[in-house]
C-alpha cells in the first residue's frame, strides 16, 4: 500500500474528471487530493474540492476568485487565482505528483516549475512536449524526474517497454481512429460543420481534442510527443489508422517482433497507470473481450487529405521552435472553427501559413517559445480577421 499526494491541474476538464474518479475509486489510502485547478468553471471545481478537501484550490480566471471564495468560506481550503499561482501550487512539498491535464500551451510553464521542484509528472497535455520537448526532457534529467505519459496511444508504448530497457526501439506504430471523417475527402469536408466534427465514434473527450483527432492534428502532435518521450527519431515512427481503437499503439523491436497494448477505448485505465506505477492495482473498468470485438482492422493514414498530420511531421523534421509554431497556429485555428469564423479545411491552410511566415528559431529558450506563441497568435489572428 502506498499513499501519494496529487495535484491535478485541469480537474473540470475530460481528464481532470476521470481522474477523480479513478482516485475516489481506489480510495484515501492509496491517493490524497492536494491541489486543484481549473481555468474558469468556479463552480465545478468548488464542487471538487468540497468533496476531495485539498490543502489548496486555484482558479486560473481571476474573475472568478471571489465566487470560488464564497463557494469554499467556512473551509480550510486555500484558495487562489491567476496563471502564476499555477506555477507556485505545484512546488508545494504537499505534492508527489502532479497530473497535467491542461489543454494547450498553458501546461507548459508549470509544467517546466513542477520538474524544477523535483516532482514527478503525469501527463496528459502533449502540447507541452510539443512546444519545447527538448528543454522539458532536459529539466527532467537535471532535476531527477520521471514522466508517466497518461494519453492512450503513448501509455500503450510505455508499457510495452517494460522490462526492454536492454532492447532497442525499431519503430513504434501510432494507432489513430481516424476520427469522424476516416474515408471522407477535401470535397466532402470543405463543408463540414463542428456538429459533426464533436461527434468523435469512439472517445469521449474536451472540445479542442475533439477537433484535433478529427483533423488528425492530434495525431500530428501525438507523434512530436512521442519523438521526446521514447527518445526516438522521426523515421522510427509511423501512424497506422485503427477504426476499433482497440489497439492502442505498438512497439516494433530490432529482431522484427511487434508488443501492442489493447483494451477499450477508456482513459481511466492509462490515467490509473500513470498515477500508480509501477504498480497495477485493482480496478473496476468494463473488460474488452474478442467476442464482442471480432475484426480488428488497420489502414494508411491519408496524410494528403488530413494535411494537419503531415503538417507535424515536417515540423518534427525542421526542429527549433517550428513545433511550436505547428501549435500556437492550431490553438488560434480550431477556435475560430469552433467560432464558426473559418472553415474546417481552412484550419489546415492557417497553420500551413503560420509555419512559413513565423519567425524560426534553430535552438529556442523557454523566453524564445513564449515569443514564437505569442507572435504566431497574433500573426493567425490577424490572418483570420
């Protein structure tokens, strides 16, 4: 039995919420709640936090503080508010883990104080790892940290690595849904509209992933992230498109022989991996079973439909900061589809201008990925408007 203190920044959000309930299934003796965040939802995250009692609570929209205040008065709950106290919450020595669950950018900076501090991290924002993979994955060897990669296909790889340390890596396979659209061409998507690309057949996930996966953008920036995890080159990894999101990614060794991970399509179970390894515990999650699953196909990723995915390779290819770049101009591009101000074909267009117009940056410093962001924001936003 252990006990390991948590701090889950994001907890309103897809995975913040199923990580609670993970936590609150394994019971007080195995996790202790001891930081929550959210960005703007007061109400959500008041309702945690009067049921998992942390030390602390932070909401990220100052505005909010005095609702969330007036929610938790008569508690011992610390309350407080703005996008440094992100950064100072999860340096507490109340932490042993911190669950990243922040969507976009924003996960990067105290992300990058969490490690400094010397706390492990489970991570659930790959963008992090996007952004400034190079920089993170140096802070964690200068600081002694590990990192649990809580997102499904990158858990898949973590565990079929285990006990193949002495094993080279030939290549790992990236499964993919291939979301709403699998099979639909620029003809059919040049209309889409975001009801349909929310609809995901498989998932259940936040808005922005949503339109990530449908776009295969999310696949895009799940092969940079994997590129920093598993210390691989961009030639050791491929996509593979799997409509049964069964197999959740594999690993292909020197002597040819493939290692997949299945199970259903459930962020519980790598979200409950992340958090208690190297344990495996106990769990009361639905069991896959092959009766109900009798074909399993797979197929080529049409990176020429989806130009999103191909979009990311190339910046893995150039390196520096055009990942960054690949980023800031997809956070701006699947608002305003979510805005209804550009079309679903048009998010792939803004990134591609952003990635030729942006400033590059061969070897960036964290002061030099938080300019490329912010010029690359104000670059699409003008584009759109």
């Amino acid at each position: 039995m252990f006990l390991k203190k948590i701090a889950i920044l994001g907890s309103t959000g897809s995975i913040g919420t199923q990580a609670l309930e993970v936590i609150e299934e394994q019971g007080k003796e195995v996790f202790e709640i001891t930081v929550l965040t959210a960005g703007r939802n007061a109400e959500l995250l008041a309702e945690q936090a009067l049921q998992f009692q942390p030390k602390q609570v932070v909401i990220a929209d100052e505005s909010k503080r005095e609702q969330l205040q007036q929610a938790l008065a008569g508690t011992s709950i610390e309350v407080l508010a703005g996008k440094n106290a992100l950064c100072e919450v999860v340096q507490s020595d109340q932490v042993d883990v911190v669950l990243t669950a922040l969507v976009g950018y924003a996960g990067l900076e105290p992300t990058m104080k969490a490690i400094e501090a010397g706390k492990d991290i489970a991570l659930a924002n790959k963008e992090t790892l996007v952004v400034a993979g190079e920089l993170v994955t140096a802070a964690m060897k200068q600081y002694g940290v590990q990192m649990y990669p809580v997102d499904s296909e990158h858990s898949a790889i973590f565990q079929c690595l285990a006990g193949e340390s002495a094993n080279p890596i030939e290549k790992i396979i990236l499964t993919a849904s291939g979301g709403p659209f699998r099979g639909k061409d620029r003809e059919f998507l040049s209309t889409v509209k975001k009801e349909q690309a929310l609809k995901h057949p498989n998932w259940e996930m936040g808005a922005k992933i949503t339109i990530d996966s449908a776009s295969l953008m999310n696949k895009g920036l799940e092969v940079i992230e994997a590129k920093w995890l598993f210390d691989l080159s961009q030639d050791q990894i491929e996509v593979i498109v799997h409509p049964q999101s069964i197999v959740h990614s594999l690993v292909q060794f020197e002597d040819g022989s493939l290692k997949a991970q299945m199970g259903l399509p459930d962020m519980k179970l790598p979200i409950l991996y992340a958090l208690c390894y190297p344990q495996r515990r106990k769990a009361g999650f639905p069991r896959f079973s092959f009766v109900d699953y009798p074909q399993l196909t797979f197929e080529q990723a049409d990176k020429e439909t989806f130009r999103n995915l191909q979009f990311a390779f190339d910046a893995l290819k150039k390196g520096g900061n055009m990942p960054c770049i690949l980023n800031a101009a997809n956070e701006i591009a699947v608002a305003a589809y979510l805005n209804d101000q550009v079309g679903f074909l048009e998010m792939s267009d803004l990134i591609n201008d952003c990635m030729a117009k942006g400033t590059f940056i061969g070897t960036p410093t964290l002061q030099d990925y938080r300019d490329s962001d912010a010029e690359i924001r104000r670059l699409a936003t003008e584009m759109i408007a």
